[in-house]
C-alpha cells in the first residue's frame, strides 16, 4: 500500500529529513523528528517475540494485566492486555542494542551531548480495550509564560526525548500516538486543552518498523485501542548526562545483569551510565 494511502485527514505531517542539521531543527521546532524503516520485518519479529517472554517485576513497577485479571502492579478499572516492563535492556541482550541504534542515537547525541544516557528502556503490550489517554507532557522542565517564549522566542534546551519504536502498523483503530505538534513552545501543560497556538491534536500514522523521537515538553497521548490487534511500542527515552536514570528498584537496589552489561560496546555502557568522572562525581 502506498504511504500516502495509509494518511488520513487528521495525521500528523510525518517528513523525513536526512541531514542531521535538519533533525535538530526539526526537533527545535516541531518538537519531534521521524525515521522511516529503522527495523527490518525480521528484527520486528524477534522485538515482539522478546517482549512476549518478558516477566513483570513488581518492584520494577512493572505492569501485567489480562483481560480477565490484574496479575502485578496497579489494578484497572477497565480490564485488558496490557503488559508494561522498564529497563528491558536488563532483561534480554536483544534490547540493549537497540539503545544505540542509528540514525537515532546521532541525532540524541547531537541533542543531548556527546555524554547523553538512556534514563530506561520500556516494553509496551497494549490490546484491544486499551483506554484513551489524556493528553499530557512526560515532563516539562522549564514552565515559562506564553508571551515570554514566543516574543522573546526563547530557545529551551533539549533536557529528554523519547524514541518510540512501532512495532506494528498504526492506524486509527490500533491506537495511535496523538500529538499537538509545536506545542514544546507553550511553556506549559495541556491543562485539558486539545489545541494550542490553533493546531489541534494529530495521530501518527505509520508503519512498523518506524521510529518517532519527541522531547518531553510535547502534547501527547496514547489512544484507545479499537482493532483486535495487539499493539507492541518499544521506547527509549534519553537525555543529557545530569539528569537521573530512571532504574528500578528504588532507592539504589538496581543491579544490572552482569551477562547483559558484559555484552554491552562502550557506547552502549556510556548509554547505560558508565561515564568519566565530572563535576559531582
Ligand atoms: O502509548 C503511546 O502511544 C504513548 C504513551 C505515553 O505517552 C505515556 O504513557 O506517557
Ligand atoms: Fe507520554
């Protein structure tokens, strides 16, 4: 089916740019960038086959539930699929080296710096009945009044992204990400608006295999899966090295898995934590 087929009226504008100069523009202004076809149908496969097999840890905060019960972590009102694992990078070696995959990992370092870490690394099952998100920022590190970001056109710095990596074809019925794209430059949270500056909310419609990066400051929810697929999201989030890595069990009871972080390239145990000594240290 041709890309243009699968648009629909209220799509978010998804453009590729090449150039690594065009991404961080991209993300300076939209406030997210898209790869096409990052993955290949066979590493989609082995991606989904390895989330099947993750185990949910409680004191992770992981989240397990079927449609006939909550099996660990909160309890929902509604029942359905959904499987939620953290740090899956310490579960199975096969996530660990998608944390540095290209071209994602050049634009996070070119955003975040040349000692950028991963703050974690989820695995997400959703299934049919999957409620409607509110739309929300992940986190908005610096608040600022409208009138003072647009007329001074305040430049904030990148402090976290997200790499979602879709690992199904999104269409309507799936459950797509919806996005206010631009609304990073609000300054604020959504407060229960569905539009900012004009724009209204966007889903992402894309194909498996396909990876959007958005900072943290962006509108954005997850919506309700109607089809009777399985939706398998992977996400990387990223940021600059001062900020705090976001490994469970608190506080301080985390452990890599020594086989896992022996596997790891010295990008990969940099990505993880392991960084030369600076200020703090
Ligand atoms: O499921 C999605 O597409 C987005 C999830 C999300 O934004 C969140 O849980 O913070
Ligand atoms: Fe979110």
């Amino acid at each position: 089916m041709a890309r243009e087929n699968f648009k629909m009226e209220h799509s978010l504008s998804l453009i590729e740019y090449q150039n690594l100069e065009d991404q961080v523009k991209a993300m300076e202004r939209d406030g997210y960038v898209y790869f096409p076809n990052v993955l290949k149908a066979e590493e989609i496969a082995e991606l989904k086959a390895g989330m099947d097999a993750l185990e949910p840890i409680k004191e992770n905060f992981d989240h397990y539930s079927t449609p006939e019960k909550d099996i660990v972590g909160k309890k929902n009102k509604q029942k359905f699929l959904q499987k939620h694992i953290k740090c899956i990078f310490n579960h199975n070696a096969l996530f660990l080296n998608y944390i540095d995959r290209s071209p994602i990992i050049e634009l996070t370092e070119a955003v975040h710096g040349e000692e950028c870490h991963i703050i974690g690394q989820s695995g997400w099952v959703t299934g049919q009945g999957r409620p409607d998100q509110e739309l929300h920022v992940d986190w908005l590190p610096v608040p600022l009044p409208e009138e003072v970001i647009c007329k001074l056109n305040i430049i904030v710095p990148i402090f976290i992204t997200t790499a979602h990596f879709y690992l199904d074809d999104i269409d309507e019925e799936i459950g797509p990400t919806k996005f206010v794209p631009g609304s990073h430059r609000s300054g604020r949270t959504p407060n229960g608006d569905t539009t900012w500056n004009g724009v209204k909310e966007q889903s992402i419609h894309c194909r498996a295999g396909d990876v959007i990066q958005f900072r943290s400051e962006v509108w954005h929810r997850g919506s309700a899966n109607k089809s009777r697929k399985t939706r398998y999201l992977m996400q990387v989030h990223y940021s600059h090295r001062m900020i705090t890595q976001k490994f469970p069990p608190y506080p301080h009871r985390f452990r890599f898995n020594e086989s896992i972080l022996a596997q790891a390239t010295p990008r990969q145990r940099r990505l993880l934590g392991e960084h030369k000594s600076s200020n703090y240290d």
